[in-house]
C-alpha cells in the first residue's frame, strides 16, 4: 500500500516525510474559511481540498457536507490541528472531528487525512496517522483508506 501527504504546509519538510513512509508528499490548494465562502468555492469546478475545521459547528453542518458531494470536492483533515491545541481543546476537537466523521461516512462525503505540518515536530508516520484516525472512531481498513486508496481513487496524485 502506498500512503500519501496531500497538504503539507512546510514545503521543505516533503523529503523528511519520505523518510518516515510516504511515498509522494505534495500541496494541493485548500479551501477554508467561513461557511459562505467555503459552499461558494465548492461550485467552482477546479480540484481543491476542504478544511472544515474553520467553519462554525462545522461538526453538524449539512450544508457544508452537501456542497464538498455537489462539487466533488474532498474534505481534508489535517492531523497537526490536534497537535496544535492542548488539553480539553484536543479532547473538544478530537469529539467535533469524529462526529465529523460519522456523518461524512453516513454520506459517503469524501475525507483525507493530511499533515498540514509547519515543522519536524508535526510529522508523524503513516502508523501514527493510522492511529489517530482509529481514535476518531474510524475503523483501521478505513483509516488507512483515507491517506491512501482515497488518494488513488481521487487521482490526484501524479
């Protein structure tokens, strides 16, 4: 199986990334923002990924899950936001993403896993990031599948 990285914000780490397991490392564009400007950006045809986090309640947002299906769009979760906060934030977070999660899979929107990493600190292992997605509640086939058969089936990556 290969594993892939489709958001890493420090360009210079990619090659460290390799190192750890990844076979391609690279940048897509992201949408984030509020709601408005996230849905709006969904109808435009150009491939990007979706950061949910930012959105407002973006763990009950329907409407923010039908337009990533609409546009076929693909929602990204970046594992470093976990790594960014502390405490009952992370303990918040990791709650609001697995719900997240739950609805995404109950409509079978479209979700990866991304680094989003600024620094060496951030970057984990493809059996990190398996873990991590386990502890939102995914189960082990689809937590790999988030970072690498999504990725294949997506084709994105060239």
């Amino acid at each position: 199986m290969k594993f892939y990285d489709l958001n890493i914000s420090n360009t210079f780490l990619a090659e460290k990334e390799r190192q750890l397991g990844f076979d391609k490392v690279v940048s897509l564009p992201v949408i984030e923002g509020d709601e408005r400007k996230v849905v709006g950006e969904c109808k435009k045809k150009n491939f990007a990924l979706v950061n949910p986090l930012k959105v407002k309640k973006f763990y009950e947002n329907k409407l923010l899950v039908k337009s990533v299906i609409e546009g076929n769009k693909c929602f990204e979760i970046p594992i470093s936001s976990f790594l960014r906060v502390e405490g009952v934030e992370r303990a918040r977070l990791m709650n609001r993403v697995r719900l997240f999660l739950k609805f995404c899979l109950r409509k079978k929107a479209c979700f990866v896993f991304t680094s989003g990493a600024m620094d060496e600190s951030e970057l984990k292992t493809p059996r990190e990031w398996i873990s991590i997605g386990v502890m939102l509640g995914l189960d082990y086939r689809q937590a790999e599948y988030a970072f690498s058969g999504r990725v294949e089936k997506l084709g994105v990556v060239f």
